[in-house]
C-alpha cells in the first residue's frame, strides 16, 4: 500500500495517483521513441508492435504467465524481426509492417481462443485500463521508463545522425544496424509500458501524435524531443482529469487530448511559418510596381 | 612520397548481370584534391560505395588508409557528403544540430560534447559560410546552403580522406564559391578529397587530377590540363560535360 498524496482533484484518491504516475511515464516515454520513429518514416511501427504485444499477452494468459512479461518478450521479438527484414531487403518497409500486424493480431486471437480467455482481461490490454492500475503495474512501467529515458539519454545523437544520414553514419564507423535494433528493442518497450495505459491498439498514438505536435513548434532536435515529451506527459494528465470528469474511457480520451494538440500545433506552425516567410521577404526590400509605387517609393 | 588515403584494385562489379565497373583501378595520396567524372550510368557512385565499404566488389581490393574498409577502426578519419534530396521541411533540426552530429565518430557516439568539438563545429560553418545561420532550422534553407551544411558536418570530423558524390548538382552560385574553398581548404590541410561531380567548373583550376569513368571503366586518369587538351572543357555547362566525355578513352 502506497501513501496517499495530498494532490488536489482529480488526482486526490490512489487510483487516481497511480494512473497519473503510469499516464507521466508513458506520456513522456513514448515521444522520446516516437521522435526517431516519426524522422525515419516508421510512424506505424509501434503499431504493429502492439499487435504482436497482444499475441504476447494472449500466450501469456495460455501458459498462467503475467502478460506483461510474456508480451515483452513477443514484442521485442517482433520489433528485432521487422528490422531485420527491413534492412536485409527481404520486405519493404511498409510490407514488412504489415507482416507483423496480421500475424501478430492472428497470433493473438488463435493463442486467446486457445486460453479460451476472450474476457475482460484481454480487453484491458486491448484498449487499455490505466485506472487498474495496481503498485506492482506502476512499479514494471517505471522500470521500463527508466530503462528507455537512460537509453535515450546515452543514444540519443547517435540515432539523430542515423536519421539525418545511415549511410554516412555507417561510412564514419557508427554502429548503425546495433542502433537500429536498440531502437526497435526500445519501441517494443515502450509499447509494453504504454499497454495497461491506452491499450495495444492506442499505444502507438501517444508515439506519434505528440511528435507530430512538437516538429511544428520545436526548432533544434533536442528541444523537439522536450516539447514532444512535455506535450505527452500534458496529454496524460488533461486526458485522465477529462475522463474522470465525464466518465470517458480514459486511454482513449488521453489520445483524443493528444490529437486535439495536434491540430492546434498545426495552425500555429503554419502561421509561424507563414511570418517567417513575410520577415524573410523584407529582407531585400521587394520593389514596388504598380500605381502606388511612387508614393511607396517616397 | 604521400601516404595512399584511397587504394582501388582491379574492382569489378555487377548488379545481377548487368556489369557497373571492369576492373578499376585507381590510388588518390593524402593531400590530392582528384574528381571522378562520368555520364549518368557510367558507375561513379557505384565505384564510391565500394571504395567506402557501403557495397562488396565481386572482384577485386580496396583499402582505405592501408587497411580494407572494415578492417579500418578510425572510420572518422573519412568524411563522406552522399547524393541526397532537399531535406523536409519538417526535420526539426538546426543547421548546428547537423553539422554537430559528424563530431560523434571522432569522440565516440556515446560521449557527451566537449569544447574541441564545438570549437570543430564553428570552424566548419566558418568555413562553408553558414556560421550566422547555425540556428536555423535546416528545412528553411535553399538547396544550395543544406548541401553546404552536409559538407561542413563532413568538415567538422577533420578528415583525412573527404568524398562527396555530386555535391553540387542545382546550387547557387554563392553556394558553389563557397564549396570551392571548403575543398580547397580541406586539400590544403592535409586531407585527400575525391568529388565525383558533372559540375566540375567551379573548381577545374584547384583540381590534382580528373580520373573518367566511361561504361565501367577508367577511360581517363590524368591532369586536368591533358584533358582540356583533349578537348574536352571542365567548366561547360552540366548537362554538356558528360556529352563531351563520350569522346574520351
């Protein structure tokens, strides 16, 4: 049992408590992977992660294993598998992802009719139920984040000069393919933490609509990776005092919160971007034509 | 007598069985400034991406400062600007942020930067012309000045060996005086620079040697002055040079 804190509403009771630590965690973890995902073009990557996370979970419910270990298991397998297949030319990208979506939602339901276990329990993971959270999950999830902020840490300019270039990275002696694989590793991890929040099918989202936000706003790399995070943890947090409010299912309404970001950061980008275009034009003075030109010209 | 930086040996190479290169040989000395000219198709790149390690040749050796491409542990010791498209202008990365990252292979990914490495940094955008742009996101600059960006993150791993394959394909005129002097100043460093290009006018008067590749082969590898005599002009216009190479070998 876990002290209380003395937070104010909607976050005064346990429950509540333990959703926003998980919610903070995943929130802030899954842009930091999501960033390289997005730049390197795999946006659906942690997609079809989440479905091979569920055959994962599904074997786990067969064998009376706790599903998370079971599903990380899967996923990193999955996640290892389609960038071996991606880099050795033996699928394109987009094929090689579509490979692991069908195979691992098939896997899922034939290990789930098997487990004979189509039930409530296999719905939480499905779509996510952060307000069950117990101290155990909050523990797991906070190991993995610290597991993926470390690594991003430590690997973080090494990926963005993947992104910008792999074949010059290669050419200067980075290990490229090693980075590669540690990140499709680090994708399948935080797919697993994000599971008990928003569900397999949503996990991906908060990996992608928060960067999608922050490269609109955001101008160096790493402020990109800040925003993004700060934009998902804000996400987690209007998203479960939302849901609370309006007894909204919470890891969907934490995704709409991220979308709704989204497109707010859409129209200010655009306008930025639109008076850096204007202040840029001043500079020459454009020549003024046309009957007003004189008195401009004055 | 220099040290050879780039050593290409009887090199051949197919895709499929369709033949790229037939046995090409080639030496580039520390401190040569050497092009590599060539019409479309004619295996330029293809040469390069073996030379650099990126293809296995079907036939033949390379060595890269004495040592085959993986058996080479300084890797930073290379520079490499490859072909590449405008970036989009949603990477959100600054023009420091770019240039920062050819530091990584000097100080080892893992390692947080220190003074040399920005001290290596601001030298390079110096040296390309973009230090009062460092700041800028790189997708709101022309062409002309990401190309010049690419170059100064090569520039700023200090290299011994730099190759750029077709730098400057659709830059400024700015853009290219100011690649000029950067390979300029990267020869007269001490490094060997090896540009493959159509577009060799900006630089024809700096150049050590022009090597043609002609159908998979060299078909000329000598002073620039020889191949003028030949008749055939370094400075025409882009699309013209590889026409005018079609006469060579």
């Amino acid at each position: 049992m876990l002290a209380v804190l003395p937070l104010p509403w909607p976050f005064e009771r346990e429950y509540m408590q333990l959703a926003l630590a998980a919610g903070l965690i995943v929130g802030i973890c899954g842009p930091l992977i999501g960033t390289f995902l997005v730049q390197k073009r795999l946006s659906l990557l942690g997609d079809g992660i989440g479905h091979v996370a569920f055959a994962g979970v599904a074997a786990g419910l067969l064998l009376d294993v706790w599903p998370i270990w079971t599903a990380l298991a899967a996923a990193v397998v999955g996640a290892v598998g389609i960038e071996w297949l991606r880099t050795r030319g033996r699928a394109s990208g987009d094929l090689a992802l579509a490979l692991l979506f069908y195979s691992g939602i098939a896997g899922g339901v034939v290990l789930t009719g098997l487990a004979g276990s189509l039930n409530t329990s296999t719905l939480t993971y499905l779509f996510g139920s952060i307000l069950t959270v117990g101290p155990s999950d909050a523990v797991t999830i906070a190991v993995l984040g610290v597991v993926i902020v470390l690594a991003v840490a430590v690997c973080w300019r090494a990926l963005f000069s993947i992104v910008l270039d792999d074949e010059a990275a290669r050419v200067s002696g980075l290990p490229v393919d090693g980075l590669n694989i540690g990140l499709a590793a680090l994708t399948a991890v935080t797919v697993v933490a994000g599971m008990r929040i928003v569900g397999v099918l949503l996990v991906a989202a908060l990996m992608v609509l928060p960067v999608g936000a922050a490269q609109r706003v955001a101008r160096s790399f790493g402020a990109t990776l800040l925003v993004a995070s700060a934009i998902g943890a804000t996400s987690a947090v209007v998203g479960l005092g939302t849901a609370r409010q309006w007894a909204l299912a919470p890891g969907g309404t934490i995704v709409l919160v991220a979308g709704a970001i989204f497109a707010l950061s859409a129209v200010v980008g655009t306008r930025r971007r639109g008076a850096q275009v204007v202040v840029g034009s001043l500079d020459p003075q454009p020549e003024a034509i046309g009957p007003d030109a004189e008195r401009l010209r004055q | 007598m220099s040290a050879v930086a780039l050593r290409v040996d009887a090199v051949s190479f197919a895709f499929r069985d369709h033949p790229v290169l037939d046995c090409v040989s080639l030496e580039v000395p520390e401190g040569a400034f050497v092009a590599l000219a060539g019409a479309n198709g004619s295996g330029k790149s293809t040469l390069i991406r073996i030379a650099l390690g990126l293809l296995p040749a079907a036939q033949g050796q390379v060595e890269l400062f004495g040592r085959g491409p993986r058996q080479l542990r300084e890797r930073w010791r290379i520079g490499y600007v490859p072909q590449r498209p405008v970036a989009s202008e949603l990477l959100p990365a600054t023009v420091r942020d770019v240039v920062a990252a050819g530091r990584l292979a000097r100080r080892g990914w893992w390692r947080r930067p220190r003074s040399t490495d920005r001290v290596a940094v601001d030298r390079a955008l110096d040296v390309v012309g973009l230090h009062d742009l460092a700041g800028r996101p790189l997708g709101e600059l022309s062409g002309g000045q990401q190309q010049r960006t690419f170059i100064a993150k090569a520039l700023a791993t200090e290299p011994d060996l730099l190759v750029l394959d077709e730098p400057t394909t659709g830059v400024d005129a700015e853009s290219q005086r100011r690649f000029r002097d950067a390979l300029v100043e990267a020869r007269d460093s001490g490094g060997a620079v090896v540009l493959v290009s159509h577009e060799l006018g900006a630089v024809a008067d700096d150049l050590d040697r022009v090597l043609v590749l002609r159908h998979g082969k060299i078909a000329f590898d000598g002073a620039p002055g020889d191949l003028a005599a030949s008749g055939v002009s370094l400075g025409v216009h882009p699309t013209d040079l590889p026409v005018w190479l079609e006469g060579i070998g």
